[in-house]
C-alpha cells in the first residue's frame, strides 16, 4: 500500500512539474499581436509581437493543409517586432504564424475576409443589407454569407473588395442574436461578424430605401390626404398636424398636396407615420417658428418628397431623435441662418437623396449633427455648409456612401474665426466611408493662420479627452489592476462606452489592445483574454478609441487645407484607400504622449494605400506623415505600429510648399518621425514609431521624398520610386539633437 501511494504521489508530483514546464514553455512560445490582414503576392509585413528570438522564422501556407514555406526575414527589431515579405508569386490564401525553438505561435489569416460592419442592426427575411470590410470579394474566387447558417445571396456585380450587396436568405425565422458569416471563398474559410444581428419578420422594401427593415412600413398601403390649402396665405400647421395624429392610429402615409404649406407651429411625428410631399420641387414646407418638425423616440417614421425651408425668422430647426426604423428620402432642408440641426441617436435610420442647405450658424454652430447613430446609412445626399463642420461623432455600424459635401468658404476670412471642417468623425467605429465627394465653393481657401480646414477629422474629441495613463500592479488572464490610479470610464456621462480600449504599450504584452467592458475597484476587465499577460513591466494607456474597425476608401478630396487627419485619437483598424486628394493637403497620422496630462494615444493597423494626392496651386502640402508628438523627456510607451503606407503616389509643387501652421504637416513628401516638445529630451529602448512600411510609393517633385528619424525602429522603405525631379530620397532627422540617434534599424531597399 505504501509503494502504491509512493507511486501515485511520483506520477502526481511528475504531472504538476510537466504541466509548469509545458506552461513555463508555452510562455516562451511566440505570440502574434499585431500583423496586417490585407495582404497580396510581394507585400511586405509587419509582425509585432513576442519572443521573437533569434531562432524564430515566419512561415507561410496556403490554408489548413498543404506545405508551409519559409518566408524571407528583411527586419527585425529586438524581441518584439519584424518584417518578411510575401513571395511575388503566391497565389491562392494566406495562414502565417511564427516558430521558435520552443514552439509556435497563433495563426493568423492574410488575406481572408474580414467583415467590419452591416449597414444595418436589423434584418428581415428576403431583405437587403451590406457587408463591409476587408478581403470580401477578392478575383477568381465565389464569396458566401450566411445568417445563422442560411445561405444569403449576394450580388457579385454591385459589390467589391470592401462590400458586399446582400439579400438575406428568405427562410430565416426572427431572432435577437442571429450570427452572420462571411467566407471570401479563397479557402481562408469563414469568418464571424463581431457582433449579432437581429431578424424581424417582414417583407418587401415599400418605399425604395434599399434596406431590409424597411419591411416594417407595412401600413404604407393607407394614405390620410392633408385637407389644407397650401397656398401660402394661412398656417397649415394645424391640419397637417390633425393628419398626423389620425395616421397614427393604425398607421399611415400623411400626403401632402403640392404647394407652399406654411407652418405657425411645431409638426410632431408619431410612430407609424410617414409625412410625404408631391415631390422637392413640388411641396415646400416654410416653417415661421422654432422646431418645424420634431420626432423624439419614435418607430417607424419618416419624412419624403418635399423641401423644408426656414422662413426667415426661426433660429431653431428640424430635430431628430433617438428614433429607431427612420428615414429621410428626398427631401431638402434649407435651414438659413439658425443652429445646428440635432439628428442624433438614432438607431436603423437611413438618411437618402437628401440635400443640406446651411445658410450660416448662429454663434458658429455646426450645420447638424449626426452623433451617436447607428445602424445608419448616409447615401447620395448633397451638404452645402457655411459654418462649423457636418458631424458624424461616434456614429457607427454605418455606411456614409455616394454623397456630395461642399464647403461655402464665403466667410473664411471673418474677423473671429468659426473653426470650419467637412465631415467630423470622433469616437465613430465600424463605420464606411466610400465614394463621396468634398469639394469648397467660392474658394480658393487661402487663409494660412486658420487652424482648420481638415475634410476628414478625428481628433479624439478635441478638448473632450477620454485618455489616462498607468503601470500595471497585477493582471488576471482577462483584467488590470492598478491600484494607484482612478480611470474615468463615463466620460460622456452614458455610461461605459461600447468602444472603451486600453491597451499595453511597454513591457510584458506590449502591443496588445483590447476593448474594456467593466471597471470597478481600479480593476478593468477586458473584453477577451490577453495573449500575454501583462505584469509590472506594463505601461498601459486607456482611452475611448478616436477612430476604430473604420473604411475611408474612393473618396475625392478637393481644395480644403488639410486631407485626411487622424489626429491626436487612439486608432486601430483603419484603411485609407483609393482616395484621391486634390489641392487639399494630405494624409495625416499623429499620435500624441504626455504623462503630465494623462494622454497617450496609441495607433495600431493602418494600411494607406493606392491614394493619389496633388497639388498644383501652391498654396497647401501633399504630404502621407505619421507623427508622434511627445512632450516627455522619456517616451512611456510605442505610439504605432502596423502602419503600412503602399502604391501611393505624392506629387508635391513645382516649388515645394513648406508652412509653419500646418502643425507637423509642414512640407511635402513622406515622413515618419518623433517631434519632440519637451527640453532635454531623451530616449529609451522602447521603440516610438516601430517598424511602418512604405512600399511601391512614388514621390514627384518633392525636394526630399522621405523623411524619417528619432523614435523610428524598423522602418522599411522598399521598392519606392521616387521621380528624378526629386533630388533626394531620403533624409534621416536627428529630432533629439546631434548627440542622439536619428532612426534604428531602418532598411532601405
């Protein structure tokens, strides 16, 4: 008896120590954290992670099965980060991981299809929605969706690389929490949508939106004629108003006849009803008081066919609020000079054929504000805005598609400045924004001192910061804890935003980001477990994310100061691509740090590419920059990795335009580089800037075609071909002073 339990205490004693070596081992395993998910055949890659040792090497294969190869090493940086490229003739899927000489890592997929967001947050049987994303319809291959194992159908013809027009499978039964996915055929395999959808029952799109839960209106079919002259000569409010409360018993289109209706008073909406005109140019309703027409908390509801116009004497307009299957179709809305229209929290709420006209602003207001939608779609619309900028603040699930937004730069000049941007998009997540058009009437803008003028904007709230800063004490497999800091995690007084990050930025598990879904006792839990977990090595930054899961792809970018600028936000997941800027500045990434104030912003995953920016007028840059600005004498974490900069082309001035006002996007060409505003400053071994791309770019007319530097480890310049106008490729910055390195590590090919 005692030799067995002398047996069973050594078979036990063994297994507690082979599972702590197989555990002490799996941690010397390496970890991916960070690696593109667009990639093609001759693409260069950037892999951040973990034990990345000497030993280690990237492999390749094609899916589940089949051969890996062993892909070419160009760069590495320490532990923690390095670049191989992609064969120029692979053809077929993507699965890549990492191996060292105690192990492998997690596999991640290439170049198979990742699916960001609907256009919608509720589906119907038969009904249409999109997909957008990356890698969704990729040549020679046949891509599938299905909802809750249903197959969709998917129309080949009006989709693309980015979206996917879908019709929903017409057997699904309802459900809060169907689960959509996507396959881009290429033998990747399925991929899950990151967060369910809800089905109602319902068919047929009654009005023409173009979206399933349009099938809602089912009492389209019942029309309530307005008995009300519309003449011009009397207050029509009354019996229009009358219309509307009797449609909404039952439900009911409100028709209004053609004409000039004149409205003494507010209009208030109901659920269940639709107002409806002869047309735009046929039914014009002229508001002569405050809140022409008001909707608050309503279902099913809907404005069509005619034009509201401000008589003249109102300062307050249209509102529009936390409604839920809303629409907007061919109306217009001429608000004059008044405030800002509220357009905000709604949800499923499609906005089509609709034209903005602002007149000016009452102490500077915005024309609207779309904030906080979702399940939202902005398409074919025409903004025509004088003051303050068109804003779109923590809009997401969402489609901005096909619209025409024009700048009024009448008054840029005005003796106080109203500061004046073309589409403002802080906080948004999941969200498209392709094909649209931003362009300035009565310009050109030529006010250098302004310190405006972006097209596309997140600057992470502007003086609304979100941000804090700290070292780990303690960590579980899915939660921080620091003890010495208080984090504010209700920073617009909603409660806990969906989009809450934090994110590991030195130390043990850098790289790693993760959305926060509690907090309580200085302890965050995170929203899945961290790969490594962090310890007290860790510096870790929080924030609500500036711009998330986005796509800015197609647009045209005409004669504004500034082009795209992610600036001074937390960003992760963005493509910029297929843009093209004309006379209009360029695209511009800064990330910002100071531990006085709390604040470091974090930019993970942005691939810019296939852009083309000019400029001809000699008044803005061309320029594609990625930028830390650090006011700390010792950086405290890695500002960005996985910045991936292909294809582009830059033609800068004949004579290079430099500036002094246009923040760190003061001269033209390529740049990426730590500014230092903090006297004395000094550098660690945590990287800054680690390990951005720039591949297969071309630089004309630019007096120097790259710029890189202090904070810069890794960089990888490859295949970029600058014209023979430009003198000189590459200049190397020492930001700290001549004493202080310029870049580590950089590969020039």
């Amino acid at each position: 008896m005692k030799i067995f339990l002398a047996v069973v205490v050594f078979l036990v004693g063994f297994g507690v120590i082979w599972e702590l070596k197989l555990f002490q081992q799996s941690r010397r395993n390496p970890h991916i954290f960070n690696v593109s998910s667009d990639v093609h055949a001759g693409d260069v890659i950037s892999v951040q992670g973990t034990n990345f040792d000497m030993t280690s090497r990237v492999w390749l294969r094609p899916a589940n099965s089949g051969s890996a190869q062993q892909l070419a090493l160009i760069n590495r940086v320490g532990t923690e980060w390095m670049a191989a490229q992609i064969p120029e003739t692979w053809t077929g899927p993507m699965v890549m991981w990492v191996s060292n000489s105690s192990g492998v890592s997690n596999s991640i997929k290439l170049n198979g299809a990742v699916p960001l967001n609907l256009d919608a947050l509720q589906l119907v049987p038969g009904g249409a929605f999109k997909v957008l994303g990356r890698n969704l319809l990729m040549t020679g291959y046949t891509p599938s969706v299905t909802v809750n194992g249903q197959a969709a159908t998917i129309n080949v013809s009006a989709s693309n690389e980015n979206m996917l027009d879908v019709t929903a499978p017409g057997s699904i039964g309802p459900s809060l929490n169907a689960v959509i996915m996507v396959d881009n055929g290429n033998g990747t395999g399925p991929a899950e949508l990151d967060r369910h959808i809800a089905v109602a029952p319902g068919s047929w799109d009654r009005f023409g939106l173009g979206i399933g839960w349009a099938a809602g209106f089912t009492f389209s079919g019942r029309t309530i004629t307005v008995s009300t002259p519309c003449n011009g000569s009397q207050d029509d409010s009354g019996n229009i108003q009358n219309s509307i409360n009797s449609a909404a018993n039952g439900g009911g289109v409100v028709q209004l006849p053609s004409g000039t209706c004149l409205l003494g008073n507010s209009l208030t909406m109901k659920s269940n009803v639709v107002l409806q005109g002869a047309g735009k140019d046929s039914t014009i309703l002229k508001y002569q008081s405050n809140y022409p027409i008001y909707s608050q908390g309503s279902d099913l509801v809907g404005l069509r066919n005619f034009t509201l116009v401000n008589g003249g004497t109102a300062v307050e307009g249209l509102i529009w609020k936390q409604n839920t299957r809303s629409f907007f179709q061919n109306i217009k809305i001429e608000s004059g000079v008044s405030r800002q229209l509220y357009l905000t929290g709604n949800q499923n709420f499609i906005v089509t054929q609709t034209d903005f006209v602002q007149g000016g602003s009452v102490g500077g207001q915005n024309p609207y504000l779309f904030s906080d939608c979702s399940g939202f779609v902005f398409s074919g619309n025409t903004s025509i805005s004088v003051d303050g900028s068109p804003t779109f603040e923590s809009v997401h699930d969402a489609l901005i598609i096909g619209n025409h937004f024009t700048r009024n730069a009448v008054n840029q000049y005005e003796s106080v400045i109203i500061t004046t941007h073309q589409f403002v998009m802080d906080f948004a997540y999941r969200i498209a924004i392709m094909g649209n058009t931003f362009d300035v009437l009565n310009g050109p803008i030529t006010n250098v001192n302004r310190n405006d003028g972006e097209t596309l904007l997140t600057e992470g709230g502007g003086g609304k910061r979100t941000e804090n800063i700290g070292t780990v004490a303690s960590a579980t497999s899915d939660t921080i804890t620091d003890a010495n800091n208080t984090i504010n995690v209700n920073p617009f007084g909603t409660g806990l935003p969906e989009n809450y990050g934090v994110a590991i930025v030195s130390g043990t598990g850098a790289g790693q980001s993760r959305d926060v879904i509690g907090y309580s006792n200085q302890t965050l839990q995170v929203d899945h477990a961290w790969d490594v977990i962090p310890d007290s090595t860790s510096h870790y930054a929080t924030f609500v994310w500036g711009l998330e899961k986005a796509l800015i792809e197609g647009n045209t970018l005409m004669d504004n100061p500034r082009g795209i600028w992610l600036y001074q936000a937390a960003v992760r997941d963005v493509d910029i691509g297929g843009n093209t800027i004309t006379n209009g500045g360029g695209i511009f990434i800064r990330s910002f740090e100071s531990q006085e104030i709390k604040q470091f912003d974090p930019i993970y995953d942005v691939h810019v590419t296939d852009n083309r920016i000019s400029n001809s007028d000699g008044i803005w840059m061309s320029y594609i920059d990625v930028i830390l600005a650090n006011q700390d004498q010792f950086n405290f974490g890695t500002a960005a990795t996985g910045v991936e900069v292909r294809n582009n082309s830059l033609t800068a001035n004949a004579r290079n335009v430099k500036s002094t006002t246009e923040d760190y996007a003061d001269r033209e060409g390529f740049a990426n580089l730590m500014r230092s505003e903090a006297p004395g400053g000094q550098l660690t071994n945590t990287p800054m800037l680690l390990g951005t791309i720039f591949q297969a770019n071309q630089c004309l007319n630019c007096s120097t075609a790259f710029v890189i530097g202090t904070g810069d480890y890794g960089t990888v310049l490859v295949n970029n071909q600058p014209s023979s106008s430009s003198p000189n490729f590459l200049e190397d910055w020492k930001t700290l002073g001549s004493a202080r390195a310029g870049s580590i590590s950089s590969l020039i090919e």
